[in-house]
C-alpha cells in the first residue's frame, strides 16, 4: 500500500487555494481602496483645521506661523511676507497656502499619489472648467485651494476618484469683515 496523494487530490487542492488566494485579492483591493479614501478625507481635514486655526491667529491678535517665520528667516521664507495679518483675507490666506505648499514641515502628504512632492496646490481645480482635473488619478489626494474673488472666500477640495461623489470641497467665508 503506497502512502500518499493522488493527482486529482493534489489538483483539488491547489483549485482551492487558487478561488481563495483570487477572493482574498478581490477583497484586499475593496480594502485599500477604502483605506485610501478614509486617508484622503483625514489629511483634507487636517489641512482645513490648519488653514482655519491660521486664519483666527488674526482675530486673537496674534501672527499666522507664516508670518512668524518670515520674520524669523526673511531670507528662506520671502514669499511669506504677506502673512501679517493686517492685509487681507486673500493675502493672508495665499501666505498660509503657500507656506504648505512650500515649506511643508507639518506632515501633510497625499495618501495616494506618494510621488508628489507637496499634498496642496494652489489653484481652481475645484469648480468651473478645470474641475475635469481631479478626476484624474495624478490629482488624487491632492488638496487644491485658490481665493474667490466674486465673493472673497478661499475655496479648498480634494478627490480619492472619478465623479463628485468622491469629492470634498470646504469653503471659507472672509472671517476679518
């Protein structure tokens, strides 16, 4: 009597490993994808906290962090000297957008597109004819923010895939008037 399996037994295993190994996979896709959502909308707002506790230094009287340091290194952060908060909201909130763009030293990073240098950028990809832009994957867990005129607010949004569902967008309203 020989010890040992049969080729059918050996074949009925390997086809059952191989269904679980491909629902395994199915699964673990669902999982990141949804794992990378849930990050895009935690660092948007981390960055929509951020941009807010910036913006109401001013009314307590105190300086945005990048004015601070501007004042600091006039020399590394010279494009931060619109930050006093005696100018005005679009001057005072590009400065605070500007200095995340810049000098990101407050870890916020895109959870999905790892190569990018900066999480923020600074221009209309949330509204109007360049929305189109966040529909496409190299602008994904990007945040992207740009000042109103029209009505003086700064406009902030973020996308983790295709179509306005799976799209935030935050507006802030001129706190200083």
């Amino acid at each position: 009597m020989k010890k040992g399996f049969t080729l059918v037994e050996l074949l009925v295993v390997v086809a059952i490993l191989g269904v679980l190994a491909a629902v395994g996979i199915v699964s673990f896709g669902g999982y990141l994808g949804s794992a990378k959502e849930n990050a895009t909308k935690s660092n948007f707002n981390s960055i929509m906290k951020y941009i807010e506790t910036e913006l109401y230094k001013c009314d307590m009287g105190l300086k945005t962090e990048a004015y601070s340091n501007f004042l600091k290194d006039s020399g590394t952060y010279h494009s931060l000297s619109n930050g006093d908060c005696t100018n005005t909201f679009e001057k005072i909130s590009w400065s605070i957008l500007q200095y995340i763009h810049q000098y990101d030293n407050k870890g916020f990073s895109n959870p999905i597109n790892t190569n990018n240098l900066t999480s923020i950028h600074i221009g209309n990809y949330c509204t109007g004819q360049h929305a189109y832009n966040l529909d496409q994957p190299h602008m994904w867990g990007n945040v992207s923010c740009y000042h109103n005129y029209s009505d003086d607010t700064l406009i902030c949004c973020t996308s983790w895939g295709e179509g306005v569902e799976n799209r935030i967008v935050k507006i802030f309203q001129n706190p200083y008037e």
